[in-house]
C-alpha cells in the first residue's frame, strides 16, 4: 500500500470576468490497481482575475494539503502543471510530488476530479439560491 | 528483404533516452514489418509544415535513397499528407510513418476474416481525415464533371465512410457473438483470464508452456494479432485463458478503436496477467509498465490484475529484487516466472486459483439412488467436488458458484 494525495482542481476558465477555481486534496491508501483506502478529503475554493501560472497552481494545491497526511506523495495529472517536466514540478513542492501513473493512481485522480467539479458546482448553485432568495425578500417587502 | 532508411526527428532539448528507444523500437518494428534498415537519419528542430524536417535534410535524404538503393523511408513521427506528398516528390520513393508501418504489418499477420476487417477498418480510419488532401493533390491537373467543376474528393470520402460503415456493421456482429459467448461462458462458471502486455513482452510463450500448446512465437513485434482462447483446468476451476495483441506506446485511438474487438477479450476478463519482460533495463521497463496502465485505464473496471514477470532466467536475483524495488508502485501482484524455462508456472496458477470468483464450500447429502448418480456426474461438471462418500446416502463435498449450490439444495436431503 502507498499514501498519496490525488489533487485536482476544477475552473480554470474565465467566467464572469473572474476565475473561481476549486482545488480538491483527497488522501488514500493505494495499490498499483485499485483504491484501499480513503482517509481524508480537503476542498478550497480561490478566485483570482487573471489565469492562474504555474506558481499560483502550486501554491493552490500546497495550500489544500495543508493538514493531510505530510508523508504521503501528492499525485496530479501532467495537465494541471501545464505539462512542464516532473523534476520541475516536484522541485516546486515542499513534499513529494509526481504524476499519476498506475491504475490506482489514475482512479484517485478520477476521483478528486469528480470532488473538485462537484464542490464548485455546489458552491456556485449557492451563490445563485441566496441571491433568488434575496430577490424574494425585495419582492416580498 | 526490402532495404530501408528510418528517419527521426526530435523536439530540441527533449529526453535523449527516450529518443533513442523509440528508434530502436522502430528498428525492431522495421524487423517485423520485414523490412532491413541499412540507414538512420536524426533531426533535432521542430517540425517543419511542408516537410516536417528541413528542406536541406530532405535532399540530403533523398540522396541516401538514391546512393543505399532504399525502397521506403520511415519516418517515426506522425506525418501529414502535404508532407508525405512533399517528401515522396523529392526522395521518389515510398515514405511512410510509424502508424503505417504497424498497419502492414498488422495487414501482414491477418490471417482470420475479423482480423482482415479490423486492419482495413484501421487504415480507412487513418486514411480518412487525409482522404480530401492527398485526393487534391493527386488529380490537382484534372477538372472533373461537366464543365469542370466536380470533383473526386467528396465521392473518394464518401467512399471510405460507406466502407467503414460496412466494416463497423460487420464487425458488430462478432463482437455480439462475443460477448454471447462471455456471458454463455461466466453462465457456465468458466472464469475469463486474458494475458495483456507490451508486444514481444513473451505473452505467447507463456500461453504455449501453461497450454502445453503450439502457438505461433518469434523474437517479433506483433506476432500475435488475433486472440487465441483455450480452456485449462487451474487446480479443479475451469479458466478460459486468451492470448491478445500486445500493446505498443503512443497506439493512436483509432488503432485501438478498431481492434476493439479483439482488445475487449482484455477489457473483460476476470483476471488480467500483465506479462512484463523482467530482463529489460529498468527505464525501458518503466516506460512499457506506463504504456500498459495508460492503455488498460479507463477500459478495466473490476478485474483482479496479476503482474508476471517473464523472462527471468535472463537476469540475476539481485538485479531483479532491485527493478521491482523501484517498480513496485506499478506491478500489483507480481509471480517470478520464465516461460522458456517453465519456472514458477506452479506459483502462477496458485495466484489465479487464489484470485477467482469464491465459490461456496459445502457438504451435502444426497439419497442413495440411479438419479443422485447422475446428479453427481453433473456436479463433477459444473463445479469442484473435492471428496464423495458412499453410505446410507451420497456425502458430497462440494465447492460450486452460487446459482449450483442454490439449485443442489433443493434435491439434497435435509
């Protein structure tokens, strides 16, 4: 078995003149083909104005792991470091950090990806409720 | 053997290792695809639109056609049809890249009528974003239709949809008789173990000494292209083992669309054997473990994974503990055999045994009588009956799939 932290995050697109990302830290125990174990899940959401760079990546994702297991290697896809080299991109990280590779790697990365696409949906259904209900409150006053 | 001349180009500042194994792998595809490689040409740039390396080089190539008497060039990196049609004019001769190359030497090794099907149904899907522009070129002098203003281009592709619409249709049909025959298969309580791999990897080998059979093996890429099943008898459980193609890095979707087929007899096993060649250096093992895991993600879903390292006779103890130390991330399961040599083919089946659907274990108890006889004979059949005592009744130890065990219990006495 091996811990790792798969790490995703969704919303790296412009919507509504503004970047509202959500980075999802999910820790497990693994095997080369499955999924043992999960033991902890972290969710942050940032919002920036401008496309997020390498280093704004790298400080999302030290920032949601923040708390998980410090001996477990965090795993992402090449994608989200904009498929610079490994060394580069662990050479950033102040814990271990590779691409996912194996089978149970790439189902945790899955996994954190359905985490991190669904929390930003949910955040931004919230947004939109309060801001119905709001109108209520105006239409009923 | 036909001469050839194998042409590389690299991006600047990319990994010089990798580089070089994909040449050589393409040496060896060359090998396969009986061709004689008497050149080698490198570039380091980036890709050029027209020609894809330079121009210089291009004539410098042409000239070793012409000096070496080469009949094909083989590029290793994917080609437009403006740049093969560019490179062809200035070489004069046959120029092709990696994905073409696999393609012949699939076509090469067709030998059954779905295998046929899936290597045409492969190179009209390769030919087909290509269709319009090599069409173009090719009768770019000629003005068909009245007046000249028709043209061939929309008719060839037209052409090439109908046929890939015929080829998927017929194909259909025996992935539909496969899959029948799966289900008919797991209805019966055979279990499904594929063995999956890089190519040359020794898949074969290994089916021929667990078989005892005569399956076709070379020191070749892609000696085996259609799958070959065969049921074994694993300690008392019935198995169907099947032999498939073996994977290769960066196999292009549509490849690996159009032999879905014959991949989904992967896809769908119980347990997948990952044969792995153990004597390779260990970044060339990484990189074919990586290309295994990449091709079977996505597609495997519940099946138990046994990795088989093979070939083990070629490399010492130490050196071995040593790559699955580093490796261990990517090998779940890992069972030390040598095909050629039969070593450790007892510890594989006794991972197979261990990893099979559970089967009930029970004792039951039948009157002694003509029919319980022939019930017992059928129990024999469908599942593993470990012991059979003859008193007052007929004390059967039985170890059978649910659906036996739920039937026996109806006829067994309480």
């Amino acid at each position: 078995m091996f811990d790792i932290i798969a790490v995703d995050i969704s919303g790296r697109h412009m919507e509504n003149d503004e970047y509202f990302m959500v980075c999802a830290a999910v820790s497990f125990s693994i095997s080369p083909e499955h999924i043992d174990k999960t033991h902890k899940i972290n969710i942050r959401h940032f919002i920036s104005k401008n496309a997020p760079e390498l280093t704004d990546v790298v400080t999302m994702v030290e920032k949601t792991v923040e708390g998980l297991d410090p001996q477990a290697t965090i795993v992402m896809e090449a994608g989200d470091m904009y498929n610079r080299p490994q060394w580069l991109a662990a050479s950033m990280f102040s814990r271990d950090f590779k691409y996912q590779e194996s089978l149970g790697e790439r189902r945790a990365i899955e996994i954190a990806h359905h985490i991190s696409v669904s929390a930003r949906r949910l955040l931004k259904n919230k947004c939109s409720f309060n801001l119905q209900s709001d109108r209520e409150n105006i239409i009923t006053k | 053997m036909k001469k050839v001349i194998i042409v590389q180009r690299t991006d600047p500042g990319s990994d010089e290792l990798k580089n070089k194994r994909q040449l050589s792998e393409m040496k060896d595809l060359a090998y396969a695809g009986d061709y004689y490689v008497i050149g080698e040409m490198i570039q380091s740039r980036y890709p050029d639109r027209k020609y894809h390396l330079g121009k210089g080089k291009v004539h410098e190539l042409a000239m070793a056609v012409e000096s070496l008497n080469a009949v094909k060039v083989i590029f290793c990196n994917e080609l437009s049809s403006l740049q093969l049609y560019n490179i062809t004019e200035i070489c004069k001769c046959a120029v092709i890249d990696k994905f073409q190359l696999i393609l012949e030497i699939f076509a090469l090794r067709a030998t059954t009528r779905r295998a046929k099907l899936q290597v045409e149904l492969a190179r009209l899907k390769y030919e087909i974003p290509r269709a319009r522009t090599i069409v173009s070129h090719l009768k770019k002098e000629e003005r068909p239709g009245f007046m000249g203003l028709g043209g061939y281009e929309d008719s060839y592709e037209q052409d090439i949809k109908g046929r890939i619409a015929r080829i998927k249709d017929e194909l259909g049909h025996v992935q539909n008789h496969n899959e029948s025959l799966r289900s008919f298969r797991h209805a019966h309580g055979l279990s499904l173990v594929a063995l999956a791999g890089y190519t040359n990897a020794g898949k074969s080998t290994l089916f021929n000494a667990i078989m005892d059979e005569n399956v076709a093996v070379e020191d070749m890429l892609f000696t085996t292209l259609s799958p070959v099943a065969r049921s074994m008898d694993v300690m008392g459980r019935k198995v169907i083992l099947t032999d498939t193609v073996g994977f290769i890095e960066d196999l292009p979707h549509w490849l690996i669309d159009a032999f879905r087929s014959t991949l989904d007899e992967i896809f769908f096993a119980d347990i997948i054997l990952l044969v792995v060649d153990a004597s390779e250096p260990l970044d060339i093992m990484h990189n074919k473990l990586l290309t295994c895991h990449e091709t079977l993600w996505e597609q495997v879903h519940d099946a138990s994974m046994i990795t088989v390292m093979n070939k083990t006779d070629l490399i010492s103890r130490e050196s071995l503990n040593e790559k699955m130390e580093a490796l261990r991330y990517l090998i779940p399961n890992t069972v030390l055999i040598s095909a050629k040599t039969m070593d450790g083919l007892d510890d594989l089946r006794q991972k197979i045994r261990d990893r099979l659907p559970i089967w009930k274990r029970k004792e039951i108890s039948m009157p002694l009588s003509e029919h319980s006889m022939s019930v017992l004979s059928w129990l024999f059949k469908e599942g593993v009956v470990h012991s059979v005592k003859y008193a007052d009744q007929i004390i059967v130890d039985l170890e059978a799939r649910e659906e036996i065990m739920n039937k026996i219990q109806s006829f067994s006495v309480k």
